[in-house]
C-alpha cells in the first residue's frame, strides 16, 4: 500500500526547476505516494495537482504590493500559524494523509507546520535553500525569518537538507538527512565524449536562473564578449532576463548567446545533449555569501548525466565549487572577472584529453552519488521509518 502524505507549500510541485522539480519528481513522476498539494494562494495552477486556495487577506495582499512589502514578508510569516483555517484542516483530515510535507520557503512552510501540530501528524520538511536570504527583509524582520526558519527545522520530524553545509549551519536536529537533488529518472541517450567533444567552436550551456545577483554575474560574461569577441567559443545561455541592460540584452540576442526561457522536459534534453560543456555560476555578492554556501545548485546533477565537463564559475567557499573540487569533477573558476572564466574555457578548448577527463567524472557522479534511483529510494526509506515510527508510538500510547 502506497503510503499517503499531504504536501502544503508555497512552491507548487512541477517540472520547471529547482524545488519545484524535485518535488515534482519525488512525489508525482515516481507514482510511489498517494499525494494530494495545498498550494499557497499565489501559486499558478497545476493541472496534474489538486490544488486548494485559502484566500488571502484584502488588507495584506494590498500591503504586499506597495513599498512595505519587507513588512508584509514578515507580518505573514507571524500570521502563518493562524492561516491553518477550519477549512484547511478539513481538507487534510479528509485525505487522512500518514504525514505532512513541506519546503522550507515561503510562509507555507510555517502553515504546514502548525497543520502537522494541530493535527499531531510528522512533519517531513525539505531544506533547499536558506529562503530569509532570497527575501528584501532586513534589520528585525531578517532576524525574525531567520528564527523561523531555524524553528522550523527543529519542528520537523524529517529534515531533508540539500547538501552537507546546509546541515551543518542549521545545526544539531534528532533526524536530519542530506538527500541531494534528484536528476530525471529517465537517463539521456550519451554518445562517446571521444567523438563529440572535438568540433569547435566550443558549446558551452548555462541553463537556469539569469536574473538578479546570478544574473549580474552572466551579464558581467556577455559584458566582455562585447568587447572581446571568442571565435572558438559557443556560448548559449536559457533564462529569464528580466533585469538585464537594454545594451547587453540586445547585444546577447543579436548574436545568439541568449536564448530565450529555460529549456525543460525534451526540449531541455536536446539542448544538452548538444552541448560541449556546461557553466554553474553563483554569486559573488557576499550579502549572500550564506546562500551560495548553504545551497547547492541542481544543475550540476542534471549535467552530469549527460557526461560532459561541468565549470563552476563562483566563489571558493560556495557549495559548487567545494562539491567539484572534492570529487575532482569539474573545473573551478573562483574569480569574478569574466576573463578568468573565458581563460579557462579556452584552456578546456584546446586540451581533448582534459573534456574527456571531465566527462567521465561527471558521467561517474551520475551513475553514483547522483543515481536517481539511490537518491528516491533514500527518500523512500526514511518516510516509511517515520511513519512506522510514528504509528508504533501512537500504538504505545494507547
């Protein structure tokens, strides 16, 4: 019997990317739970989900589209508790899941938290990134995320962490995970590096987020590409630029270095399996310095199984970088300056023997660390831990 859990959360579960995509795979593709989602209100819907609103209220969701939207973050991070509504519970006891899930983003994950307390169920929280530092809260209200955030990491029963700092920095917790991101169950058709990797000009894909402080670090790329030009180098980058200069914009269009919105499903598969190598790139802005510690960027799994090389382009002390340096599985790049970036693309350009090196690495880490299989059936073992734990402590307490 498939065991049944209750997802509520304020990232809907579906194959875009990141959270969403893992959830997406965990619980909807593997067909392995009997799952039902409570999404939060500002969620698009999904069509393959059942999904359920709880109206926000008038005066907040006024509040959150004016210059107080710092506030309204965390005035709805104190609400959250008290948005678990009669309704809301009513619609968890009649799916009678044996446990609660969540993401650690947003305010639903507090909402999820007071679900499973009310209703005495285990809660089972996935921690991908640390979300008080992807919000504008500062001073008090940054603080009182932070706090949160903690606090909900100590509520959960189940605490799945993303990679080994995020652990680490959330500190001590009774049962507490690292389960990497999970790539595409279904592995892509791989050709022989040895007879791919040698035309030219070099192809290298960035796919993913291309806006703000990551963003700035892509646009700094193009930047120097305006000014001095790579004949040898491909360069294909899929995203949404939404904040990019008019100039460099225009620039990364008209010679086909933009591409327009991430690539997902076999459109996404195409595009890399037609690429020589692919870019990871974080942030170099030290506001953020604990999110790119703490994070660790998907992309790296999903490029792996394609068996290519894999450059991380980030500071020295972020996740990315440390994983590949480890495991001797990509080429590290730790300086901003775009010119050291296009110095190590040119050097990977001319050695075959090195992108054959690379390509079998990443192929390893994909048949290995990254197995799909592995990962989902570590995920597998410890819910059904949980939940026999849970149903023989109840039994005792009979």
């Amino acid at each position: 019997m498939k065991t049944r859990l209750m997802y509520i959360g304020t990232l809907p579960c579906e194959q875009t990317g990141g959270g969403p995509l893992q959830m997406y795979r965990h619980f909807i593709e593997s067909q392995d739970f009997e799952f039902e989602a409570i999404i939060e209100p500002y969620a698009e819907t999904i069509e393959y989900i059942k999904t359920y609103y709880q109206p926000f209220d008038n005066l907040l969701e006024r509040i959150s589209k004016t210059r107080l939207y710092p506030d309204f973050v965390a005035l709805n991070v104190l609400m959250a508790e008290h948005r678990a509504s009669s309704s809301l519970l009513d619609k968890v006891l009649t799916f009678n899941p044996k446990a609660i899930v969540t993401i650690a983003y947003g305010s639903y994950g507090f909402v999820a938290s007071s679900v499973a307390r009310q209703l005495k169920l285990p809660l089972i929280t996935f921690f991908h990134d640390w979300w008080p530092d992807l919000t504008p809260c500062r001073s008090w209200r940054k603080q009182l995320l932070d706090y949160r955030f903690r606090r909900l990491y100590q509520e959960s029963n189940l605490a799945l962490c993303v990679c080994d700092s995020m652990r680490n920095e959330l500190g001590f917790h009774r049962n507490s995970e690292v389960l990497y991101p999970i790539p595409s169950f279904h592995s892509p058709e791989v050709s022989d590096p040895k007879g791919t990797l040698q035309k030219k000009p070099l192809r290298v894909v960035y796919l993913g987020l291309l806006a703000n402080d990551y963003g700035q670090v892509v646009q700094s790329l193009v930047k120097f590409l305006q000014d001095h030009p790579q004949d040898w180098l491909d360069l294909r980058l899929y995203g949404l630029a939404t904040d990019w200069s008019d100039n460099i914009l225009e620039f990364a269009q008209k010679n086909s270095l933009y591409r327009g919105r991430a690539k997902y499903g076999p459109e996404g598969q195409t595009v890399l399996a037609d690429a020589d190598a692919y870019l990871v790139v974080t942030s170099f802005n030290k506001l953020l310095k604990r999110r790119v510690q703490t994070s660790f960027p998907s992309k790296i799994l999903e490029y792996s199984a394609y068996g290519k090389p894999i450059i991380a382009w980030g500071p020295k002390d972020c996740s990315a970088v440390n994983f590949l340096q480890e495991h001797s599985a990509g080429s590290i790049v730790t300086s901003p300056d775009p010119a050291d970036l296009i110095k190590c693309l040119s050097q990977l350009n001319d050695d075959i023997d090195y992108q054959i090196y690379l390509s079998q690495a990443a192929k390893e880490l994909s048949k290995s660390l990254f197995n799909p299989l592995v990962i989902h059936n570590q995920l597998l073992k410890s819910i059904d831990q949980l939940v026999t734990f849970t149903a023989q402590t109840e039994k005792c307490q009979l």
